[in-house]
C-alpha cells in the first residue's frame, strides 16, 4: 500500500528518531491512510517532486496558502527583495500596515486587524477577546470544525446537544473543556435549544462557515443567518473562522459571498504567501478591547514579519489583477464536471462538494449535513483510491477529512491528466 520511494523510506525512519512521529503536524503522518509519507525536495507550480524524484500533481497546497501555486516567481521575488532589508524587525513596519488596510477593505465586516503567527494563534486569540468583551465565559463550536489546537478549541461533542465538552486530547483539563459547549453542525433545534437555556452566558460561537476540516460541508439554507440572529439576540459574538476560506473563495470569503456580517473573523493561510500567518479582526469596538487599548492581553515577538506580509500582499495582488477568482471558479467548475461525469459513468456512490477552487467527494450516497454523516463514508475504499492515485502521481489529501484545493499553477490539461488516472484507478480498485 505504501509508494514511497526508498529514499523517502530511510529520511523518514530518520524523521522518527527526531521527531514525534516523524512529522510536524500530525496528518501529515499518513495515519488515516495507513503507511507513511514522501519526502519532499521541491515544488513548482502544480507539482511536488520527492526525494526519489517521483513528480506528482498536487491538490493540497500546503493545506491552502499556495494559491497561486507552489514557488511563484512574484512570491518568491518579494520575499528576497524584502529580506535584504531585514527579516524581522520587533517595531512597526510598513507591510504590516498595508496588509491591515487591505484586509479591512476587502472584509466589510472587518474595521480594525491585529497580524499573529497562525491560524491556531487567531482563533485562540479571538475567543480571548470575545471573552473579555462580553464578559462571559462559554463558547459555542460545532462538532467536526477545526479552530486549531488551542485548549478552548480541542474539545469534542459531549453525550447530548446541551452537554458541555469533553477534552480531545490529553493536557485540556475537563473543567476548562467544560467552558466549551459542542454542538452538531447545521442542527437548527439544538442550537435554539440551547440558547433558550444559557443565551446570557455564551460569550461566543465560533465556526468555520464552510466547514473544511470535515471533507468539505455546505450550511443548509438560512443556518449562518440564524447564527447571525441568534448571536446578536443574546448579545454572544459570532466568530467566522475564515482562516481556510478567506481570500480563497473571494476577496470577503464566506461571508462575502452569504452577504453576513460577523462581529470577529480569523484568517491565515492566503495571506502569508506561503509563510507562517494569521489574523484577526472585527468592529473596531470589540478589537480595540485588545492591549494596548483594553485589558485584554495578546502578543507576539514575529507578528507582522515584514517577510510574510510582503509576500502575502503579493499574493493578493496578484489574485486582484489577473481575475484570479474567477479563473479559480472556472478551473474548479471543470474539474467537478469531468469528476461528476465520471463517478457516474463508473458507477460510484459519491457526494461530490466544491466552491470556487475547495473541493471533496465522499464515497457514499447519503446526504452529507455534518461530521456524523461524513464519517459513514466508505473509508476503505477512500484508502485504496488515495494509494492508488498516489502510485499514478496524484497527490491528493491523505485523508477523508480534509478538503482540496485547486490553485492558479493548475491547468485544464493538468485537471484532464488527473481525470484519467482517476478512471483508470476506478476501474481496478
């Protein structure tokens, strides 16, 4: 089952020697597809090559950052201009300056942002704010999100819709878990239920507003709208973590294009170019809560790197003046037509979601609502096919849970490529 190359074999056994697992963040471990991963020596636009030398077509890109593709030459033009002046400065610069009045005019909902270092720093950062601000305690996720792996956020779904959460990994004290409550996404009557019992002392709900850490779920019609209402009622805030959807699917995101307006958003991924980033932001009362201003205290030695921000700027320059959204959206409407066309020409059961240039299919037939449902999928044969395609050098998540991504180094032809070995895959699995 497993295609690495022996190369790959041996740096990886040397990997496990140093680091826990062999990798540095755990799905890269391969765990949910058996065996072990490649070893990268490049990448350049559309593809990864290992350090065997076996070329592959990616649909991960990092997790996202890379949308205009891996090491695109006005990226990484940027990063040595900008670093033969420094890499990190510990005071303002001027990147960071332009990135806060980029995101603000591209994120109505966003009129004050502070930079951090990723998306686990903003979300964590975020709940903190909220808690200060209103002066409450709780927070509301949704079972299946992923918000980083901050303790607030590490807590799964406890034993019924108004239970609090259980720790979801070890070193998250159960009665700080229990100041989180997990409830099932896009469950209208669980979350009215449970705001009719304790609305006064839920400080926030967080969610990502396009779940994309579950395989890739949609909201049912009028559900972020109920979020919205429901929050404002109550007086909570309503959190958009935005950190994979952000800048991706559009200059305002999700939220953009649901015309919602959440009172704090965090984003990362798309604008660091492909470095470490993150940031928050949201009403200018709420944010300016946030020491220096407020008593609420968060920081950070390398926020607002000159190097990240001017890549990012890049990026989103790039994304601006070349129509890079809409050639995003044509790219990924093609890739779902020739997918759709051929799951059921082979006769697969298969829930196919994409928005823009995000993208997962699940093999079931069932109706895909939340993680509940993505979870009675047919994993197994999702493994056959991730190891299958890997063979045939396509790279595609190795995971069920994970979403994937089209970037702008990806062509029709690579998109075409990629069809085929899918249907010469389907045929002997």
């Amino acid at each position: 089952m497993n295609s690495q190359g022996l190369l790959s074999q041996k740096m990886f056994a040397i990997a496990k020697q140093y680091i826990p697992g062999g990798v540095n963040s755990p799905v890269r471990a391969f765990r949910n597809v058996g065996g072990e991963p490649f070893i990268v020596r490049r990448a350049y636009g559309s593809r990864i090559e290992d350090i065997d030398g076996k070329h592959y077509i990616d649909y991960i890109g990092s997790w996202g950052p890379n949308i205009l593709g891996h090491a695109p030459i006005v990226i990484t033009n940027t990063i040595h201009e900008v670093a033969k002046s420094g890499i990190s400065f510990g005071i303002p610069n001027m990147f960071e300056i332009e990135m806060a009045r980029t995101v603000c005019d591209w994120v109505p909902s966003v009129e004050k942002v502070r930079m951090c270092n990723s998306g686990t720093e903003a979300t964590m950062s975020a709940i903190r704010l909220a808690r200060g601000f209103t002066k409450r305690d709780y927070i509301v996720k949704f079972d299946g999100c992923y918000h980083g792996h901050s303790d607030s956020l590490l807590v799964a779904a406890g034993s019924g819709a108004l239970t609090h959460g259980e720790p979801d990994s070890a070193g998250v004290p159960k009665a700080f878990a229990e100041k989180t409550i997990v409830l099932p996404y896009n469950d209208r009557e669980a979350l009215e239920e449970l705001f009719a019992a304790q609305g006064e002392t839920i400080a926030a709900v967080i969610v990502e507003s396009y779940p994309a850490n579950a395989g890739l779920v949609f909201p049912k019609p009028g559900y972020l709208n109920l979020l919205s209402s429901i929050t404002r009622q109550y007086g909570a805030l309503l959190i958009f973590d935005e950190v994979m959807t952000g800048f991706r699917l559009g200059k305002a995101g999700v939220q953009g294009l649901e015309n919602l307006t959440p009172d704090l958003s965090c984003f990362g991924k798309v604008i660091g170019g492909g470095l470490p980033v993150g940031a928050f932001g949201g009403r200018a009362d709420v944010m300016d809560f946030l020491a220096p201003n407020g008593p609420v205290y968060q920081a950070g030695t390398l926020s607002g790197n000159p190097l990240a921000m001017a890549a990012g700027l890049a990026q989103l320059r790039e994304l601006d003046n070349h129509s890079g959204f809409a050639r995003l959206d044509s790219l990924g409407a093609h890739f779902e037509k020739g997918l759709r066309e051929l799951l059921v020409e082979k006769g697969v059961p298969h829930r196919f979601n994409r928005v823009g240039s995000m993208f997962c299919w699940f093999f079931t037939d069932r109706e895909i609502v939340n993680v509940s449902d993505v979870m009675k999928q047919d994993l197994e044969f999702f493994k056959r096919f991730f190891w299958a395609c890997l063979e045939e050098g396509i790279y595609l998540a190795p995971s069920p849970y994970e979403t994937g991504f089209i970037s702008l180094a990806h062509t029709e032809a690579d998109l075409d490529d990629t069809l085929t070995v899918f249907a010469q895959v389907l045929a002997k699995i």
